[in-house]
C-alpha cells in the first residue's frame, strides 16, 4: 500500500494555505498526502503579547508532539515562528522559495490622514493613496500628528518607536482574518502585518504601504517543512521542492539569531539576499522603547557564505549589542 504522508498544520487560514501548497508540492513528485488539523497555544491565547508568553515555540510545540508522538510525519511552519533550536528528534526537511519579507503598514482611515505623516502637510483628501507608497519621508516635526498603531510583534514595536517616538503602540493579536477585522473595527491608524501571510491568501488591502525601512524577523516570508530525523522517506520527498538560496540566507539569519539568543522578547531583525554571487547580510538588535540600536551589514562571497550570520552575531555583540540585551535581559527580570 502507498504511503499517504501526513501534513499537519495549524488551523488558521494562512496555516492551511501553506500545508496545502506543500501538499500540491508533494503531490508533483508523486507522493499523496493528507492534511491534519493541529491547534496551537498561540491560537488559543489571543490577548497575551507573544513577548510576555515567555516561550519560544508558541506556534509550533503543539506539531512538534504530534511529530514526536506519531500523529503526523511532516509539519509545515512559517519561518520565522520556527525556534533556532528545533525539538531533539525533529530536522528540517525543505525550505520553500522565499515571499516578500517585508512588513506592511495596513491603513485605518483616509488616505489623506496618511499623507498628512507622509508628506507633512494637510492633504486635499483627493490624493492617490500610490503616491504614498513611501513612508522613508514621514515628517518628524512637531507637527506631525501622532499616530496609534496595531501590533503584537515586540521587533516591530521597537523600529517603529526608533523612526517615531512620538507614537503610541497597541497590542494585536490573532490570525490574520481576526487581526484585519479588529483594525476595521478600532480606532488604530494602522497595524503592521507581513506582507507575505497577506499576499498568500489574497487579503492584502488597497490601503497598505510596503515599510522598506523596516527590517524583518529572521526567515520572514519562508516556509519551513520538518519531519523526524529518523524518516528518510519524508526527507526524500521534500527534498523535491527544497529551494537552495532560501534556505541559505534564512539559515543565515537564523544563525545571527541563534547567536543573540533571540525569541519572541527580543527586537532582533535580519534579512541576508543573494546578489549575484554575493550575499549581503543587514541585521540590527533595539531597545524594547525603540531609543536604542545597532544595525551591521556585511558582504561576501556566496561560497564563504555559511558562517556569515554567526560571523555578524560576534561582532554586533562588539559594537554594543549585548549592552542591548543586557538591559532587556534584567527588565524582564
């Protein structure tokens, strides 16, 4: 009888999607499966911040038991949600080919609100909401209005307090169709989502700007598929669809995070990208308030490339960065 590989995810809309595209994936080399229906504690605690949960793994120890216990063989995880130490027992199969990384700025209001911020003046409210599309020339004076802005994410938190200090953060929390119903429902100006989870499932607004300047969380906009390291038969089918850059530069990345200990109470970004036959790494480490930061780039050839982000991690500590997570270290204390 044909082995039917068992996929389990998560229950949100944008789980599904992935396991699903894994599962289409699969079925091109020939290998069925079936999806299996795993609910995490991350998705039944809906109001505490992600950072004050205290544990890495929020959103995926549920499929690591089912792994580990024999009720699945394959589990499929956005990236950045995967711990850097993965569970005794369970490796990493495939990485998918990368979405955007970016995060999103999904507006609550009038576009003229936003140009107001962007442009730094009182907009005519005739504005094409395209030509805002750049939030690099928000204006800091005093006169610019102070915003409320909707996330649970403690990285995304910091770099926006960095660029504006001025504004006042809210917890958000939920899957992606619950977050979007809560900003339409709230007096926020905006929350701040990936652009990827949006993309994937066809609900990225009208109203959302692409916040360049913002760097990401570690392997945002992958999807990492693992299984237990002892199944070579579910080894060998991912490895069909393993995507050799992705997995490179989120390994990268996760690498500088490994090094900086980071998890969900830490506001640690990184992105490395291919160029060529050079990978350039940006990373940088704030303060939970957004007063400090250091950042660090790096570039070097593809093939030195492995130890790159462990490379970035030693010397960011250098330039101050452990003072950084020091400090956020004895708060939480």
């Amino acid at each position: 009888m044909e082995k039917v590989i068992r996929i389990g995810t998560r229950e949100s809309q944008l789980a599904v999607w992935q396991a699903t595209k894994v599962q289409q994936l699969l079925l091109q080399n020939n290998f069925p499966s079936e999806l299996v229906y795993i609910k995490s504690e991350g998705d039944i605690d809906l109001q505490t911040p992600l950072y004050e949960m205290g544990v890495q793994g929020i959103f995926t120890k549920s499929l690591d038991i089912a792994l580990l216990t024999n009720k699945i063989d394959i589990a499929v995880h956005s990236m950045k949600d995967v711990p850097t130490q993965l569970a005794k027992g369970i490796v990493q199969a495939a990485v998918l080919e990368r979405a955007s990384y970016k995060d999103l700025l999904v507006v609550n209001g009038e576009w003229s609100m936003v140009n107001n911020v962007v442009n730094g003046h009182w907009a005519t409210g005739n504005e094409d909401p395209a030509a805002f599309a750049d939030l690099s020339t928000i204006d800091h004076s005093p006169l610019t209005k102070p915003f409320t802005i909707a996330t649970s994410s403690i990285r995304r938190k910091a770099q926006w307090l960095n660029r504006f200090p001025n504004h006042t953060l809210d917890n958000l929390r939920g899957n992606v169709n619950t977050r979007l119903r809560k900003v339409a429902e709230s007096n926020w100006q905006g929350a701040i989502f990936a652009a990827a989870g949006l993309e994937r499932i066809g609900l990225r607004p009208e109203k959302s700007i692409e916040l360049d300047w913002m760097l990401p969380a570690p392997a945002q906009g992958a999807i990492m598929v693992v299984c237990r390291e002892d199944d070579q038969f579910c080894l060998d089918a991912c490895s069909f669809f393993n995507d050799a850059t992705t997995a490179l530069c989120t390994r990268i990345e996760r690498d500088f995070l490994k090094v900086l200990l980071g998890g969900c109470s830490m506001p640690i970004s990184a992105l490395a990208k291919l160029a060529g036959d050079k990978i350039i790494f940006k990373g940088n480490i704030l303060s939970v308030d957004g007063k400090q930061k250091v950042e660090i780039d790096m570039t070097g050839p593809g093939f030195q490339a492995r130890d790159m982000g462990i490379n970035a991690a030693h010397e960011i500590l250098t330039k101050g960065a452990q003072k950084i997570i020091e400090g956020i270290r004895n708060a939480a204390k």
